[in-house]
C-alpha cells in the first residue's frame, strides 16, 4: 500500500517523466538500425561464419549475385552492355562494388543473362548501390532482374509500405473491441495512450542493442499491443470496482494499484518466461526478438504502474460520466456446458491433443527462406534459366597435385550427383561450376571471363580445341610452354596449321618448303610471319594456282584464317593470356586456401536443397581431403546452418518456457497440479494450432512456430491462471458448478477482451503484410489464441471440475474446498445474479 500512495501522490513527477522520455524515444528510434542479415544470427563458430572469414581474409571476398535477363541480344551486344554495367557500375568508387559480370545464354540464344558479382553481401551498401543503379542503366532495354539483391530490396520496400498500415488497422480494431467490452466509452483511449507510450519507450530503448531484426522490427509494436494491454485493464477495472464501492478518486486509485500489482507482475513474469526462452536459441535471432519483446512487457508493465495512474486522475470525470453497461457474454451456458459433459471433454481433449501433437512433432514441415510477394520479374527469370542459386566450397591448400585432386573431387560430384541428373543421364541441376579443372568451351569461358568471343576462340584455335571443352589449368599450360611471347609469336607447325585449317597436311608442308620456312624457323613458324607473308598479293595469287591446277585443293581456308587473324593483330597482341588466366586462377586460389563456385538450379532452402548439402558436407568429411579444413559457403549454407539448429532450438525452447511457467505458476499459488493443469491447456492449445499446417500441407516458418508458441506459453496461459485462481477462491465456499460459473463470469471479460485483442493483432500482421518470415507470426498466432481461448474457456472448466480432489489436495488456500453437495447461502443469489 505505501508503494502505491507514493505513486499516487507523486503521479505528477512521473507524468512529466514519462513525457520527457517519450520525446527522447521520438530521436533514439532512428539510432537503431534494422538487419535482415540472417548470418549475423549464426554462431561465432558456425561453419558459415568460419567460412565468410576465410573469404575476407584470403582475399576472395564475398560476392552476391545480382541476375540481369536480356532479351534479343546478340553476343558482342551482350558483352557490350556487360561492359558498360561494369564501368558505370564502379565510376566514382574507392573500391571496385563490382569484380565481375558474367554472360550465358538460353538455348534458344533469344535470351542472355548477365550474373553481376557485387563485392559485398547482399545487405551491404554496395549491394543497395548496385540494386538501385542497374535499372537507371538499362532504361529502355528489355529486361528483368533478380537475386539476393533484389529480393533485399523489396523486402524492406515491403516492410516500410506495410508497417504503418498494420499499426493503423490494428489500432481502429482494437478501438473497436476495447469500445465493445469497457465499462466507459473513455477507457479505450486511456488504455491506447499508455499501450502507445510503452510502445513509443520501447523502440526508443532499442538502440542500446544497436541493431534489431527486420522481423522483431515489424512485429514488436503490435505484439506488445496485444501481450500488454491486460494490465492496463485489470488496473482500471479495479479502479472501477473501488469507485463504485463509494470510495473517492485518489483513495481508489490508491487500492485499485495496491491489489493489481500482484495480478500484473505475476501476468508479466509468465509472459517474460515464456519470451525469456527464445535468448537460448543457438539462431540467435531468438535474442534479439526475445529481449525486446520482453523489455517491451516490462515497460509496458511500468507505465500502467507510473503514467496511468496520473491519467486515470486526469481524465475521472469523463470516466465516470461515460460508463456503460458492459458486453454481456453467456457465462452460464458455457459453465453448465463444461459441468456437465466434463468427463467427456476431458477424455476427448486428451485424444485430441494427442493425435495433434503426433501431426504437430512429427508431420509439420518448415520453411527457412524468407518469400514474399514481388514483381514477377524473378519468376521470368527464373522459368527462362532457372534458380541460379550460387554455392561455395573451400578448402585448404596442399600440395598443386592434392589442390587440384581436391577440385576434380567437387567437380566429380557435381557431375555424377543423382539427384541432379535426367533419366537419361544428362545434367539438369548444375547451370555452372567454375574450377580450374572444369571443361569449358568457348562460349562458356567467353561469358565467364567477359572476353570477345572472336578471341577467345582464336585461343581455342590455337590449341587446336576448336569446338571441344577445356580447363583454365590447360590454357595456362599452355599459355606457359607456347606463349611466352605473346600470341602472335605462338610457333605454327606444318601439323598445327593443316589442323587450324583442315587442309591436307602434305600441301602444307610443301608450302612451308616452298616460304623456306623448314630452314628458316625449323618449321616452327611465328604465327604473325606466317599471316604476314600471305598478305603479298602476288604470292597469293601464286599459291592460289599452285593449289588449283597442280594439286586439286582449295586454298581459302588459309587466306580467310590469315586474313581474320592479320585484321585482328592488334587485339591479338594486345591479349595477354598468361595474365587472363592468372586473374582468373584468382577466382579458385588464394595463399592458403582453394574455392570452388557452382551455380544450381535448385531451390535456395527445401529438402533437396538440405539433402544436397548433407550430401556434399559428407564427401567434404569423407577423408579425400587428407584431414585439410573444408567449408560450405552461400545463402543455402546460411539456411543449412539455420536448419541444422531448428531441432534443438524448438526442443530448448519448449523445454525451458514450460519449466519457467510450471515453476512460476507453482511458487506464486504454492501449487503442484494447477502448473501442470495449466500447462496441459496450453501446450495441447498450441499443438492443436500447428497441426492445422500439418493437416492442409502448408511449410511453417521455422521462427514463426517458436516465437508463436513462446508467446502463447508466456502470455495464454494468464487466461488459465485467471480462471483457475478465481475457480479456486470461489470453491472455498461454492460447490463445482456454482464455482465453475463464477469463475467463469468473473474471468471471461478479461479473457475475451485479451483474446479478441490478441487475435485481431495477429490477424492484422498476417493478412496485410507480404512477407512470409512477418505474416506467418501474425497468421499462427492469431489462429493460437483462438484455440488457446477456446481451450480456457471450455476445456479448463471441465478439467476443473474432474480434478477438484486433487487440485484441493495440492493447492494452498485459506480455506478446503467445500463439500460439492452441501448449499451454501450464497449459491442461490450468485445464480440470480449470473442470470
């Protein structure tokens, strides 16, 4: 009582408290920055952290990828706009944002596809750069995009559009159902004042975490709309009670705060318990939502404490002249219900929850990419060349024979992986695997490199692999034994130039007998003597009759190869292909490590994806790598990583908030079955809810279903508590059924009214908002509360009464229950005034 005059007589000091820290949380609110970077959430030591490091350190970096679709153009065209997006791309940057832009093409060669590596991830500020510039550079082409980048980008378009909406809908809702079940048309606007400050301190108070998740971003306010506004109602119901008791205003207030403080601590330590939970999840994300969550409950919990109390002086007047008859539910009917089919509900709720509990543990299935609503841009880009979902490995470096044994290792695998294969053996999954060992052809290395296709199949010429498939580590063979002096001084043997040409080989080397050039370079002819002597017309026009009255042959494939490659001198010389392979050894090699890249055309985060990548973590395992450290990169590696700690994060969770709530609910009512009782109710509650995804086939975000069902542990259970204290206190002089009907009229205002809030909540958040990781939460936990409503209001009562011997036994009261057959006075006139 001393605690609560002291509130009351200084209410005014901590009005003005509470003003000034509101204007302060107005300027922290954007301190805080807001992440969507799921890897920040990973252990320390997980192994895509271990990864992301290596990559920093050794020089790789890590590149996200942004994918540009292009529609009717050629490849020189491609290139060009390649080119162009590269340059344009990194003018005016300290640091290249981009390293490198790769081209492939469809089948059809009526669409090319431009893969642009960002140097960052896809939250970094390059990444947004690059998100925003792409369009303002292709104005006018017919495109389309997509990627991590994309998708990051729409996500916190989406997020900022849809949050206000879900505030402002959520609160016109709740203003409507506060309207329906107060006792004062004012109360509501009290109750949206002191939610609305909490709230406000709340957001303002999250910049001493320095960042928060954009999930605990979007659903914060609004979830602490619903969890917290019980305690402003128990209070100012308890203020009415007093007031109508005759007592005046302050003297009320003073009691009213006296006799909730036990109510709304106890309501907000179970609440807390149930949130407290998600800061031992290994996906640390837990934490963040957990510790706002909480904080916001607990702000929530001192506000109604320190701001109300002044408001509730302030405004006393229109309180009083506004009060209004309050909705009339049918508690009668409900009690009497439950009474008597209470042996049956019991024996139904256990069949129930159990078979719910097999399709909720053991059928549910869970989704770990963040999807949401977009364009429909990365559909077609999607349906034209697939997922494009990039993969890394890494592994440490050993000897140059066991590095490159390690890469035909993951190419072999790649290659020879069922699951990635069509009946008939050809490869439908694998879009690229870039390696040093992997086989390319001309237009495969062309796109990878950027290079001029011309060029590149000069090359190719050369090395006479014309139309065939080879490995950087041969061109850079070699580039090192033939073009040590550049490629225009690479030496044409009579062999090399019959096959460059497919002209016979004994007409060339009479001809090299004939140019001298079997003394004169031992038949080891630089390439640009040899083009150069044939741009002699005169000695054209000889070979040419040599070759069509002597010998029969036609003599142009070899001006039309000297004459493309004489055109093209310049560009050849200037080609250095020593130093294009070196730069792109960089892609697979650093001073201590080895990196492999391959791109999939599978799902970013499903079965197959995790089955592949259990798949390759085994072979990594396996030995081949002679005990060297091998790592998995990419966003499926982040979602793996994710996934392989869902199982014990869900089990942790469940085990801890049923163990904090059974221990609170036993030490506050100094009882052993109520705990179990209540949680029963509860956990079956939440059982029912999630098997519903299990039984119509729909994928759980995996954060949603902890989160939901830690805040329906923490927060539906103050329903149970409710009815079931007040079922107690009223059993000490009624018998079941008068008990029963009591408890349940005494409590259901505050349930509904709770529940009704909760629910609309929910409901606000997942049917406006686009992103699966955000309207999951909404969508489970209004469809939660209803069950957990439903479960309290009907079920509860029943177990109630079936269990009263042993509640009685095991609960400390004043007084023993009372006899169920004996009347009591006071029974008839609670049944009239229950009526």
């Amino acid at each position: 009582m001393k605690l609560a005059r002291f509130i009351v007589k200084y209410r005014y000091i901590f009005l003005g408290l509470f003003a000034a820290l509101a204007v302060a949380s107005v300027f922290f609110i954007g301190k805080t920055k807001v992440n969507y970077d799921l890897k920040k959430y990973l252990p320390d030591d997980s192994d895509t952290n271990v990864s992301l490091g290596i990559l920093e350190s050794e020089g790789f970096g890590y590149n996200c990828m942004m994918n540009v679709m292009l529609k009717g153009e050629s490849v020189n065209s491609a290139q060009a706009i390649a080119a162009t997006l590269e340059t344009r791309l990194n003018d005016g940057a300290e640091s290249p944002r981009v390293s490198l832009v790769t081209i492939s093409f469809d089948e059809s060669g009526e669409y090319a596809l431009l893969q642009i590596a960002v140097n960052g991830d896809e939250y970094s500020e390059n990444a947004d750069y690059v998100a925003e510039k792409v369009p303002e550079l292709l104005d006018g082409e017919d495109f389309a995009v997509s990627g991590g980048i994309v998708q990051n980008r729409e996500l916190t378009d989406a997020i900022n559009r849809e949050l206000p909406i879900i505030l402002g809908v959520s609160v016109v809702v709740v203003l409507v159902i506060l309207l329906a079940t107060s006792s004062s048309w004012t109360d509501p606007l009290l109750f949206l004042i002191v939610v609305g400050v909490a709230a406000l301190l709340n957001m303002g108070t999250n910049f001493i975490f320095g960042s928060v998740s954009y999930i605990t971003q979007s659903v914060a306010v609004v979830l602490q709309l619903a969890l917290a506004m019980d305690y402003s109602i128990i209070l100012l119901h308890n203020y009415n009670a007093k007031t109508d008791e005759g007592l005046d205003a302050e003297e009320a207030l003073t009691r009213a705060l006296s006799e909730s403080f036990a109510s709304v601590f106890s309501s907000c330590l179970t609440t807390v318990a149930g949130l407290a939970a998600l800061l031992f999840m290994t996906f640390t994300i837990g934490f963040d939502i957990g510790m706002v969550l909480s904080k916001g409950v607990l702000i929530s919990m001192l506000t109604v404490f320190l701001l109300m109390p002044a408001l509730i002086l302030l405004f006393k007047k229109p309180i009083a002249k506004t009060r209004h008859k309050r909705l009339m539910l049918p508690t009668k009917r409900l009690s009497g219900f439950s009474f008597s089919l209470r042996k049956v509900i019991s024996l139904a709720s256990v069949v129930v929850i159990a078979g719910c509990a097999v399709l909720s543990i053991g059928f549910n299935t869970y989704s770990f990419k963040v999807n949401l609503a977009s364009d429909g841009q990365a559909e077609q880009v999607t349906e034209i060349f697939g997922n494009n979902n990039m993969f890394m490995v890494l592994f440490e470096k050993g000897e140059e024979d066991e590095n490159i044994a390690g890469h035909r290792e993951i190419v072999s695998f790649l290659e020879n992986y069922e699951d990635f294969k069509n009946e008939d053996g050809t490869d439908r999954d694998v879009t690229a695997i870039y390696s040093p060992v992997k086989e390319y052809t001309e237009q495969e290395l062309s796109g990878m490199l950027r290079l001029d296709s011309d060029m590149v199949e000069k090359l190719y010429l050369f090395m006479e692999k014309s139309g065939q498939a080879v490995t950087p580590l041969e061109i850079r063979q070699f580039a090192a034994q033939y073009m040590s002096e550049g490629i225009l001084n690479i030496k044409i043997t009579p062999q090399k130039l019959a096959s460059m040409t497919d002209m016979k080989s004994s007409f060339v080397e009479m001809y090299y007998t004939m140019m001298d050039y079997d003394t004169v370079y031992d038949n080891n002819v630089p390439l640009i003597a040899l083009v150069t002597d044939l741009q002699d017309e005169e000695w054209r026009q000889t070979v040419r009759l040599l070759c069509e009255t002597v010998l029969k042959i036609d003599p142009e494939p070899l001006f039309e190869l000297a004459d493309e490659i004489y055109g093209q001198r310049e560009e050849l010389a200037a080609l250095d292909v020593t130093a294009m392979i070196d730069g792109a050894m960089k892609m697979f090699e650093s001073e201590n490590y080895c990196r492999a890249v391959f791109i999939l055309d599978i799902e970013q985060a499903d079965e197959k994806t995790f089955a592949f990548l259990a798949d390759l973590e085994e072979m990594l395992d396996s030995g081949l790598f002679d005990g060297r450290a091998t790592y998995m990169a990419g966003e499926s590696a982040v979602l793996y990583d994710v996934e392989k700690a869902f199982d014990s994060d869900l089990t942790k969770t469940t085990l801890i908030t049923i163990g904090c709530v059974v221990l609170i609910i036993g030490l506050t009512f100094l009882s052993v079955s109520m705990p179990l009782l209540l949680v029963y109710i509860i956990q079956g509650a939440i059982w029912i809810s999630m098997s519903f995804s299990a039984i119509f086939g729909s994928p759980v975000f995996f954060m949603s279903y902890i989160i939901v069902s830690c805040i329906l542990m923490g927060a539906t259970i103050d329903y149970g508590i409710l009815l079931s204290s007040t079922y107690v206190k009223y059993r000490q002089s009624l018998g079941r059924r008068e008990a029963l009907g009591a408890a349940l009229k005494a409590a259901m205002p505050t349930v509904f009214t709770s529940g009704s809030i909760m629910t609309v909540a929910g409901f606000c958040v997942g049917l406006i908002s686009t992103v699966e990781a955000i309207n999951s939460v909404g969508l489970l936990l209004a469809r939660g509360t209803i069950v957990s409503v439903i479960m309290v209001l009907v079920v509860l009562p029943a177990l109630l009464a079936v269990f009263d011997k042993i509640l009685d036994k095991t609960t400390k009261h004043k007084l023993p229950f009372v006899d169920d057959v004996e009347k009591q006075p006071e029974t008839e006139a609670l049944n009239q005034e229950m009526q």
